[in-house]
C-alpha cells in the first residue's frame, strides 16, 4: 500500500505485520475540504485491513496542524471504520496543547464506539503555563 500526499499533508503507510497497518500523519493538513481526498485513500486502507483483519493505527505526533474540516472528516472516517467493524488505534502528542484538546474530544466517542482506541504520547494532560499578576501590582 501507498500513502498519499494532500497539499501540506503527508500520510505515511507502514505494514510492520500483517495484522497492523499504521499510518503516520505528517506535516499540516489545512486544505479547505480534505474529507473526499481523505475518504478515497481510506477506502482503499479499510478494505485492505478489512481483507487482512488488521488494525488500523494512525499516528498524528508529527502533524503540526490541522483544521476544524479535517476533525470533521477524521469523525467521519473513525465513524465509518466502527460500521465496518474494523479496530483503530489513533495516538496523539498530548504536550501540545490543540492535539489534546481535539484528540479529547474524539476519545469521548471511544465510549460509544468500542472498537477505537485513543491513547495520548507525551506529557499529558497538556501544561499551559499562565502568569497572573494581580491588579495592585499592575497599578505599581
């Protein structure tokens, strides 16, 4: 299998065994609408790990971006993987900060959707280091 290359975005496919298919997300995916590029290629992944029996794990810790219409398709695709029955494993870099709020919220529907696996890499839960003055010391 190929990976497949969509503006700024690269998708790396890896086949370390025949029963795990990895994908590694590279780059920034900041295309208006990725979904249909992204559905074709995961076509052809599901119905390769369908044949195979295989997980499916996704790996987003070198992605640098990405916006809110590749959230949307990434739903839709993770949707699609349960109705086929077809487990996932998506592993995010929870030291920064808008992978783990976005990846918090997908691991949300891993309730519901038992075959999706959501699993941080790094420190977790993100650390955002804020300074707070107070008033009085503002006024001085």
């Amino acid at each position: 299998m190929h990976g497949t290359v969509l503006g700024d975005l690269t998708i790396d496919v890896e086949e370390p065994t025949p029963d795990r298919i990895v994908l590694r997300w590279k780059g920034a995916s900041n295309t208006r609408d990725p979904g249909s590029a992204l559905k074709t290629f995961f076509d052809i992944v599901f119905a390769e790990a369908a044949s195979r029996k295989a997980v499916v794990e996704q790996h987003f810790e070198e992605l640098t971006f990405f916006n809110s219409s590749t959230v949307s398709a990434l739903l839709r695709l993770v949707t699609e993987a349960g109705r086929l029955g077809l487990p996932m494993t998506l592993h995010y870099d929870g030291s920064l900060r808008w992978q783990a709020h976005n990846f918090e919220g997908i691991a949300a529907l891993s309730a519901s959707l038992p075959f999706l696996k959501v699993l941080s890499i790094g420190e977790w839960p993100a650390i955002e280091r804020v300074s707070l003055k107070s008033t009085a010391n503002q006024r001085s």
